[in-house]
C-alpha cells in the first residue's frame, strides 16, 4: 500500500476547487458538467468523440508543466481529473457578462449558425488561441479536425480564427493565473492513491508506477483507463462496466519520451499529441499518418500505449510499429519483460499479457539508413475516421537491386494487427520490380482473409491492400500516385 489512501478526488472547475466523494467509475466529465454542475454551454452531440460539440480544456501537470489540451467531455472520465483544472465555455466571459475575444469574433464573422456545435468550436479556437496566438490557416484546419458543424461550412469559422491570428493572449486570465493554477494543482497532486467506493463499482487512481502495480496485482481484472478514447465507448455507447476502474493518467512516469541513436521510447501514457514531435522527426512519413488519428481532442487524450494494449485490429499504431520491428516493454508487479509488437497480439481481444500486467512502454527502432518506409490509412472521411485498412511497409534494398528485406504490417485485414509473410516471402531475393511486386500482390490472398463490415467490404480490404503494394513500389520509383476518392469509397490507382 502507498504511504497514504485518499477518498475523494480533487480538481479545479473553472475558479472553484471540488473535492468529490462519490464518483462512479463511468460517470463522464460531460454528464457531471450538464446535470450536476448545471454548466450546459457543453453540448452532448454524438457522445464517442467525434462531433467535439463537447469540447472543454483540461490543464494537467506533466513532463513540460501546466498544459491545457482540447478533450472530448463525452468520454473522459471524471475519475481522470484528479489534479486537472477543468475550463468550460462558461468561464471565457468576464464578470460583467463581455465575451471573449474569440467569442466576439465568431459573432463579428456570423461563425455560428444553429449554435449547437458553437461553444465546443470555440473551446478548440481557444486551446489553440492559448498556445499559438499567430497560427496560421493550416494550424487553424488541424486543430477544428475534431469540431464536426453541419450547417456553418466553416468559412465563416475560419474568418473569427484568422481574425484572432497575432491578436496579445498575455491578459487572458488563463494566462495570467496560470503559475497559481500551477502552484494549487501542484497542492492538489500529493502522491496519495485514490480509491472510491460506490454501489456503481470502485474508482482507483495510482500514485506512482509501482503503485499501479501492487493495485492490478490486488485486481488483475480491473479496467486500465489511460485516455479513455476507447474505453470511453465501452460506456456510452455499449454500457458495459468498467468497475474497478484504474485511471492512470496523472502518472507523470508513464509519460517520459527518450530518444538516443538506437530509437525512440515512449512511455505507455504518452499522448498521440506529445509522442508527434519524437515520431515525426524520427521517422517522417509517420507524421501524416498521425494527424489522421482521430480529431486533435482525441489526440490529446489518447496514448499510444493505450491503442497498443486494447489490441484492436483497427487500431492505427500497431502495423506501422510492427513493420518498423517495435518492441513492448510490460510489468507485472516488480518484474519486467520485454517482446517484439507483433507477438503481443495472439487472437481477437486476446493479448499477451498477464493477468495484473501492464504495458510499460514501447521501443521503435531507428530506421536503418537506406530502408525505405511508408504507412497508408485507407478510410471513407480522410480525417477524423476509423481505418477501414492501415497498411505499413518497409524495404531494403541489395546492391543488385534485389530485395534483400522487407517488412509489410496491416491492420483491418484480419482479427489482429498483422505481418503478410507470405507477400514478404515473395518479394524478399528477387529484383525490386513491376513484375515481382505483380506476383507478390496474389500473396495477400494467403496472409489475409478480411471481413466484410459497414467500413469496407472484404473484396475492397484485399483489392486495396494489394493496391497498397503497388502504391508503395511506385513510390520508390519516383513516381506520383494519383488517390481517387468516390463517393463511398477510396481506391488507390
């Protein structure tokens, strides 16, 4: 046990502090803003994190200090906050009722409609507004990803944001307070665990790493919440139970990114956000693959650790690590091991993993100079979608021109994340060229047999990963490839 247990949880709303007693493992920062608090500026759209009507800030203490991200309200977890200072729309105009600058631009720039995804849109305008006064259009684009509105056509949205381009954000009072929020939070996070009974089950919060393990040890069924992008939906949108439930997103030791020649390790609490920067530089082409990661709230909340541990087979991250040879570090109590990616996913919903084992971090190899890498996400709406197909590759090349190694990871394809070695075996000793790509593609048929869903049918899964190959050789050699996008569908040409 750590050194102290405490009972309820702490956080700042807005200007106040909450102290909370009673807090069900499933109740969402959402439904506690609009029924208990009465702060209904926050709107419930679709309620999986996608439409973004929901948006608020949350300010966290981490690796770089007081940050404040964008977050899907409708599927984070009040059990989330401890130690967080929680921002709604309601706390952006002043005390004689003057709206915010950004407000006023959406009123001056006719940003608003109906209203009903308004607020959310201004909560994201201001997260960035925060960060980055003078963003540009492009910057603008990527953080409104995630703010889906039906009846605007964002124009007018993007007028209110390039009006605020370069606009002083030193009086905002975020700003202003934001080294005695920093100090109050620093008070509130006391390295106690925190553990919550209610008749809707047990909300369990670590206060450090080993913590966490001693608790999965004492409940190796519990749920492990890191951003809740997915596990928010277990709740939402199929009800299921998550007590107990461990949140574990205030552990500063889970969220360490190092970078040496060998690679990169990111921590298993590393946001898609905070792991961009390391990804990007590391390895290039995985920088566009991850602004296609779901809006920029998700990719606030979610972690990369997290899409690894839920073992989806449509999860984005894995094909691209596994054919990057990535290795998972996991612990079960005191002890740790360490396994290449592509074996911790053994079955649909079935990992490697340990009853009480956690994973620890993941480690991606350098790629090596003269390897060539490219990662493909195929989905109906190219931003903000689920993958219908991932499909990651890499080559090496001898000096005749040979294939002398190749790597090739789908998901989408299969009940896991997947290598095609059978197309991998076809390609590898013979030369680098139309004809060998054209007889390797038939392979897929061996390595994959896909399923047909609402995303995607299976002959459009096969025709598309084989498709994929095509693109990638095609690519090496220099040359464009033209993406036709139907109307339901993509197709690479």
């Amino acid at each position: 046990m750590p050194d102290a247990v405490r009972h309820e949880l702490r956080f700042i709303l807005n200007s106040e502090v909450v102290h909370l007693n009673d807090v069900a493992p499933t109740l969402t920062l959402l439904d506690y803003l609009r029924l208990q608090k009465r702060l209904t500026g926050t709107k419930e759209g679709c309620a999986e994190g996608d439409c973004g009507a929901c948006t608020v800030l949350v300010g966290r203490l981490g690796p770089k200090g007081l940050v404040y991200e964008t977050v899907n309200a409708c599927i984070r977890f009040v059990g989330s906050l401890d130690a967080c200072h929680v921002v709604t729309v309601e706390h952006l105009a002043d005390l004689n009722g003057n709206l915010h600058p950004i407000q006023q631009a959406m009123v001056d720039f006719h940003g608003s409609q109906c209203g009903f995804c308004t607020p959310g849109i201004v909560m994201s305008l201001y997260g960035l507004w925060l960060e980055t006064p003078n963003a540009d259009a492009a910057r603008v684009e990527k953080t409104l990803q995630g703010n889906l509105c039906r009846c605007t056509g964002y124009d007018a949205i993007l007028n209110a944001a390039e009006a605020m381009a370069g606009s002083d954000n030193s009086g905002d009072k975020l700003v202003v307070t934001h080294e005695a929020i920093t100090q109050k939070l620093s008070e509130l996070r006391d390295g106690s665990r925190v553990e919550i009974d209610t008749p809707s089950g047990k909300t369990i919060v670590p206060g450090s790493v080993d913590d966490l393990a001693e608790i999965l040890e004492a409940y190796p069924k519990a749920t492990v919440v890191a951003g809740s992008t997915d596990v928010g939906l277990w709740v939402t949108k199929h009800m299921h139970d998550i007590a107990p439930a461990v949140f574990i997103g205030n552990l500063v030791e889970l969220q360490t990114i190092s970078e040496d020649e060998s690679g990169i390790t990111l921590g298993a609490g590393v946001t898609y956000t905070d792991a961009f920067d390391a990804i990007s530089r590391g390895i290039p082409t995985m920088g566009d693959l991850w602004d296609r990661i779901g809006g920029e709230q998700v990719r606030n909340m979610g972690t990369v650790g997290g899409n690894i541990a839920n073992g989806s087979p449509i999860g984005d991250t894995p094909p691209p690590l596994i054919a990057l040879g990535a290795e998972l570090t996991l612990q079960k109590g005191a002890t740790t091991r360490t396994i290449a990616l592509e074996d911790f996913f053994i079955d649909y919903g079935k990992q490697d993993r340990a009853p009480g084992e956690f994973v620890r971090s993941v480690f991606i190899p350098k790629l090596p100079a003269g390897d060539t890498f490219a990662v493909y996400k195929i989905s109906k709406r190219r931003d903000e979608d689920i993958s219908a197909v991932c499909g990651a590759f890499r080559a090496r090349l001898a000096d005749d021109g040979t294939v002398e190694d190749a790597r090739i990871a789908f998901g989408g394809m299969a009940a896991t994340p997947k290598r095609a070695k059978a197309v991998e075996q076809a390609l590898v000793g013979n030369a680098w060229n139309e004809a060998t790509v054209d007889q390797a593609m038939a392979a897929f048929e061996q390595d994959f047999t896909p399923l047909t869903d609402w995303r995607a049918s299976a002959e459009y899964r096969m025709l598309s990963t084989k498709n994929l190959l095509k693109r990638f050789y095609l690519e090496t050699q220099g040359q464009a490839v033209q993406v036709v996008r139907h109307e339901k569908s993509l197709a690479e040409v």
